[in-house]
C-alpha cells in the first residue's frame, strides 16, 4: 500500500489496461474527481482481475489487486483497507460478473469486513434475478451506505424488487465527454469522410450489440442514400475472443457481402482511446444501438455518443428508455431489422429534423458530463467520510481561447449561439469594457503578449465610442456603426471603472496607459449626475483604483485631490440614498438603498468599501458592513451554495425574492464585493462566503451543475429552475473570467 497523508477513496473495481466497460468507467470518474479535488484528496484503485490468468501493467493509482476468483484475496485485502487511515470511504463498481463466486458473492464477506463507509455503484439491476442474484443484490446493498444507480428505473427496482430502503439510493447519471457543440463537417473532414453520410455503433464487440440487425437494415437505405458509411468501431471484447474468437466478427463480414455493402460497412478494429472515439462520435450523423439486452441499466457507448450531439436508433433497453425520446432519437423493436430501416430512412429524409434532434440530444446531456457527475458522487461521498469540510476543488486554470474566439479586429462581440459569435448581434460598450478590465488585471498577473494585443482591441474600442462629451454610445452594429440613443450610466460606469484599473496598473506599457488615462481624463470632466446606483458604484471601484496607485506612486497633488473628492460626492450619494430608503420603510430588516433587489446589487457595498480604502471615513464602512450582512443573509439562506436573485421577479420590499434565471453577473459581483470585504476588514467570513459564491460557477447551485464550461473556456447565459442556458455569450464568459480573477487573489 502505498504511503500518503491525503485522505482518499479507494475504488473496487476492473481499471485499464484491463479492456471492459467498468474499468473505461472507472478510471473517467476518478479522472474527473482528482480533476476537481487533488490534491485535496487521492483516489486509488483496488484492480479485479479475471481468474488469475493476466497480469496488467497498471499505473501507480492502482495500490491493490484481488483475483477474482480467489475468496482468500478479497478477505486479505478488506483486512488492509482497514488498517489505512488514509482510506475514508470505498466505491465499489458492481457488476455480477465482475467478482467470483455464484452471481458474485465473494463480494459479500469483503464488504462484511469492511469498516469503512461503502457506496456501491450498481451497473445492473436486473427485474427479474434469480434467487442467488436477489440474494447476493439484497446483502451487499444492505451493507452499504449507500447505493447509485444510473436511472430512475433501476432505483424503483431495487426498491421493489431488492427492497432497498430509498433514502439509500440515488440517480447519478452516466458520465460523458465534455466536448464544445460539435461540427459534423468539421469532424469527418478530420477522419477523411467528407460527403459521406456517417452511421456508426462504437463499443467492444460481442453478440448482445445486435449489429447484424442494424446491417441487415441498410441495403433499402443504401439505394436511396448511396452516400451512407456505418461504422462499426471497437476491437471484439477481450472475454469473447477467449471464449469464440471472431465468430461473431466474421459473422459480420459475411453478411456485408451477402448484401453487397462493401462500400457501406467498415470496422475499425481497435480498442479506442478516448480522443479516437471522441473524433469518430463528432463526426457521426445517426448513432445506432441495437442492444440485444432489455434489462440494461446503463451504457458508455450510448451515452458518449449523445454527448456528441448523434441522434440515436436503439432498442428499448432500460437505460436507453430513460435517455431517448422523439426530441432525440426513436426506439426500435428487439431484433428487428424493420424498425432499424424504417428509422434510418425517416432520420435521412429530414435533415432539418435531424440537425434539430443534435442539438437536442447534445445539450440534453449537459447535466451528465463527468465534471457534474464527479461533483455529484464526491458530494455523495462526503455525506458519509468528511474528506474535504467544505467540498472545495481546485481552481480551473485561466483560459483567454472562447474570450478570443468571441473577439475580432474591432471588439468583443456581444451573444453567441452556443458557442458560436453572433456577429449581427453587434457589440456593447459593458463587455467591451468588462474585456479590457479583466485582461488588464490577468497581464499585470501573467505577462502574454496575446492578452496585451487583446487589451489593445478592447481600448480602441473605447476609443471608437467615446462621445465628445466624455460620455460613450453603448452599442455599436455589426456594421460599425452608432445605433444607441440613449446613454447608460451603467456603461459609463463601467468604462471608468475599466480605465480606472488600467490607469492604476503599473505593470502595462506606458502606452496603453497613457491612451487610457487620455480617455479617462475625458470622462472625468463630464456630468456625474448619474441616475443609475450601479452606474456610481461602478464608477467609484474605478476611481478608487485610480486614487490608490496616485497615492502609491507619492501623488498629491490636485488631480489625485480631484479625483478623491468626486468619490466621496459618488459615495455620498449612495449613503443618501441609504438614508432616504431607511427613513420611508416601515421594515426594520430592509437594510438596502432601494426598495428592490435587482441585478449586479454586490457592487453596491463594495464600491463603500473601496471608498473607505481611500478615505478612512468609517460611514463608508459602516454602510458597506450593514447592506453587505443583509446582501449575505439574502443569497446565503441556503447554507450549501449561493443563490442569486433571479431575473424572473427580482426581490422587492415586502414582496418574495425570485430564485431563478440567476445570472453570471450577479455570482461574479457577490465574488468580487466579497473578496473586497475580506481584504479590507480581514474577517473570515467573508472569504468563505466568496468561495462559495465563486463555486456557484463551479456547481454549487441549486442545479448541481457546472456553468462554466471548461470544454470551451466559456460560460453559460443562466441558471433556470431546471436547466441551463446554453447560449455562451459575452457578458456571462467575461463575469466568471472577472470572478476567476478576484478568487484568486484569496486563494494564493
């Protein structure tokens, strides 16, 4: 065993090298949980291996091995679990045939010994077991602390069936590849298949695919698109070959030439890594799945393939019923090469249909990637072993590539459909200002030329937009043209907000600030009858930026006395308003400057704070610390995770707060005045309250469900009530970039 003081999981299960479905899953979920939560904790691997006759070459996660067939190793190897202190908790991935004995019951007197938590993953669930089945599934759940299954059929059978209290069973689905939306174009153009229109079945061969079936349904398909290429990917399974060799393989082949479809039907004939099955999926345009099986309770291959936007063909096995519907794919009759004609014919016929079923079926399985699926099992986990207090994982790193992609020669273009720009939509001061603050502060942090030339875009930007008056046009058209009337506070806030940094950063070429300062200086001489509270609290964190480093560098002299005096009149006017809200409300607890909660409401308090930085006058901080400590009490009454105000109703006095349509924005201004708060007063809460309002980006929300997408380096529009928004637009990328960036200042 090897040696090491993190505390850690250990997972029972077959693991690579080894070739079988369990091992694929268990090392993708191990991957993931050490992705989000090493070196915090450690995961670790007890191999089975089959009955003694192969030796693997397994890495160093692998720290113990039983022989599947032997009672003795499965006893030796409970006795020395428990000895480790640095094992909390055993996962163990269960399938009947992957432990010895009748229906696997050497697992039982292991799981006996065990005085550890134990969670079992049940990768069948069958209906209808036979006696020694039921028995040996009714021991090991009772045992355990708890039990997941894949989908909510499986769960209600092992009630009803096993009789497994249901508080110990949870629905965890699936994982899949985080991949962007796929370019099916894109995709065959790699592998060599443009024009061709691609079918595929992807997994480790063996009779119960029922591949012949979805063979013997292609030559009527072939006569009217004699463009259609199946695939049939993967090497045959490792127990078949023992047993049969390439029976069924060639089987297979023989078939192909009856019906004449040489040119059709290809096998690539090789145990994939994932890249290679990624690629083949991507590129795949009707997924079928012809599972001979009913009772199958979960699929890699299926699932895989749906998270690669393929509209699939399947049998009703009881994993693909809970995953198919008419908006992602149709199921098919057991052993009938009918039903898998007649689809592929409807599929083809209707190419718009079918690209609308990618999309469906692409971001149906956003919930199921493995970094969700990962949080979820690691959340599971800690209910029973306390491995991390705080479920915290590690920080993604920093990635600029969506925030390019979503950049051109002119500016940060404002909506995206998914994940591609939107160029009609145009552009808008608030991102483009949102741009350049947060590659100001990433380069004072992280030298890259790129982020310079990026920093560049966005100040001409401001420049191309900046009114004679000091004020900006807030929205610029695909064309390059002014299309506004109005001007927002909320913009020009945000823009001396922006300059501000850039002006206070030493660390940019001189240059760069001396443009900015140009602009800045601009602005400062306009009207600050601003009517927009956030458009003043915008403004007063950029002043203030700009009054420390004058103050850093030994500048006093009327300009830097200028500058302090417009964020006292800004600060002022937000304590006004304070005041006026505290004397007209009949409700002592309304600890706020107006009668509503809206959007961005953190920047509120902390542009006090900032205020109080320069001007050590304590009504700034008194007024920062009461407003903040209701803001908390507001979006913290879930104790788990934070909760923005939704958009869907917003929160006003005397009335019920919105819970959805929570926006980036909102968890990147609680980051940001959070971080601001502890800085300036030290206190401990408030780093934790920053954490875990960073972490709603992160999956702690109410969804249980990443936002930030590390697949693109983008960010989704919003949180429902039930799902996401899977637009990734400017202004929520850039919110979790900002809030990136404040976290990491407490977290070094």
């Amino acid at each position: 065993m090897s040696k090491s003081k993190n505390p850690g999981i250990l997972y029972v299960a077959s693991y690579p090298p080894r070739e079988c479905g369990i091992a694929t899953f268990t090392k993708r979920l191990t991957t993931a949980i050490d992705k989000e939560f090493n070196p915090e904790i450690k995961s670790r691997i007890c191999a089975i291996n089959s009955n003694g006759s192969s030796i693997y070459n397994y890495p160093r996660k692998v720290v113990m091995q039983i022989n599947e067939t032997e009672i003795e190793d499965y006893i030796n190897r409970a006795n020395e679990i428990n000895k480790s202190q640095e094992i909390r908790l055993v996962n163990i991935q269960h399938e009947y045939g992957l432990f010895g004995g009748e229906q696997g019951e050497f697992l039982i007197p292991f799981i006996e010994l065990l005085n550890k938590p134990v969670v079992i993953t049940m990768h069948t669930v069958l209906p209808r077991p036979d006696d020694k089945m039921r028995k040996v599934g009714e021991v090991i759940a009772k045992k355990s602390a708890a039990i997941v299954v894949m989908n909510s059929r499986a769960k209600e059978i092992l009630r009803t069936v096993y009789h497994v209290d249901q508080n110990k069973i949870h629905v965890i689905p699936h994982g899949v590849f985080h991949v962007p939306f796929p370019s099916k174009s894109k995709a065959k153009q790699k592998l060599n298949l443009s024009g061709r229109t691609i079918i595929s079945t992807f997994g480790m061969i063996s009779r119960d695919k029922g591949i012949e079936y979805a063979i013997e349904a292609l030559p009527d398909v072939v006569a009217v698109y004699p463009d259609v290429l199946y695939l049939i990917i993967g090497a045959t399974h490792p127990q078949v070959l023992k047993r049969e060799g390439e029976k069924y393989r060639n089987k297979l082949r023989r078939l192909i030439v009856k019906h004449n479809l040489k040119d059709h039907v290809k096998f690539y004939d090789r145990y994939l890594e994932e890249k290679e099955v990624v690629d083949f999926l991507k590129a795949t345009d009707i997924y079928v799945y012809p599972m001979l099986s009913r009772e199958q309770a979960s699929s890699g291959s299926l699932s895989d393939a749906m998270a690669c936007g393929c509209p699939a063909i399947a049998t009703p096995s009881q994993y693909a019923k809970s995953v198919l519907n008419h908006e992602r794919g149709i199921l098919v009759r057991f052993r009938n090469s009918k039903d898998i004609k007649a689809a592929l014919l409807e599929l083809l016929s209707d190419p718009k249909a079918r690209k609308e079923m990618i999309k469906n079926t692409y971001f149906y399985t956003r919930f199921m990637t493995w970094q969700n699926v990962a949080l979820s099992y690691f959340k599971l986990f800690n209910r029973f072993a306390k491995i991390v207090p705080q479920e915290k994982g590690k920080l993604p790193a920093i990635s600029l590539d969506y925030i390019k992609t979503l950049t051109d020669d002119f500016g940060i273009i404002q909506f995206a459909v998914h994940t591609k720009p939107d160029t009609h939509s145009g552009y808008c001061l608030d991102d483009n200002t949102r741009a350049l603050l947060g590659c100001a502060i990433r380069y004072g942090r992280h030298r890259v030329k790129s982020t310079l030339n990026l920093i560049n875009i966005y100040l001409k930007f401001m420049e191309f937009t900046q009114k004679p008056n000091g004020r900006f046009h807030n929205f610029v058209s695909y064309q390059r043209t002014y299309n506004d009337i109005n001007e927002s506070d909320d913009s020009f806030g945000r823009a001396i907000w922006a300059l501000g940094t850039v002006v206070g950063n030493k660390d940019l070429p001189d240059d760069i600030i001396s443009k900015a300062r140009k602009i800045l200086d601009k602005s400062i001489e306009s009207n600050f009858e601003l009517s927009s509270l956030r458009g003043v609290a915008f403004s007063i964190i950029g002043l203030s930026r700009l009054a420390e480093a004058m103050a850093a560098a030994g500048q006093t002299d009327e300009q830097s006395a200028k500058v302090t005096a417009l964020i006292e009149k800004l600060s002022n006017r937000l304590l006004e308003e304070w005041s006026y809200q505290q004397k007209i409300s009949s409700d002592r607890n309304w600890q706020w400057f107006e009668d509503c909660l809206t959007y961005s409401n953190y920047k509120l308090p902390e542009a006090l704070y900032h205020a109080y930085r320069v001007t050590k006058d304590k009504k700034y901080l008194n007024i920062a610390e009461k407003s903040l400590q209701f803001l908390i009490s507001t979006t913290f009454e879930n104790k788990e995770y934070f909760s923005p105000i939704g958009q869907d109703g917003w929160y006003f006095r005397n009335g019920k707060r919105a819970y959805y349509d929570q926006q980036p924005e909102d968890a990147a201004s609680a980051t940001e005045a959070l971080v601001m708060a502890h800085k300036v007063t030290k206190k401990k809460i408030y780093k934790d309250k920053a954490e875990m309002a960073f972490y709603w980006f992160l999956g702690k929300n109410h969804l249980n469900q990443m936002v930030y997408d590390e697949a693109t380096g983008g960010c989704y529009d919003g949180l429902g009530r039930y799902s996401l928004n899977f637009n990734q637009g400017a202004e929520s990328t850039l919110s979790y970039f900002l809030a990136r960036l404040a976290i990491e200042e407490i977290e070094k």
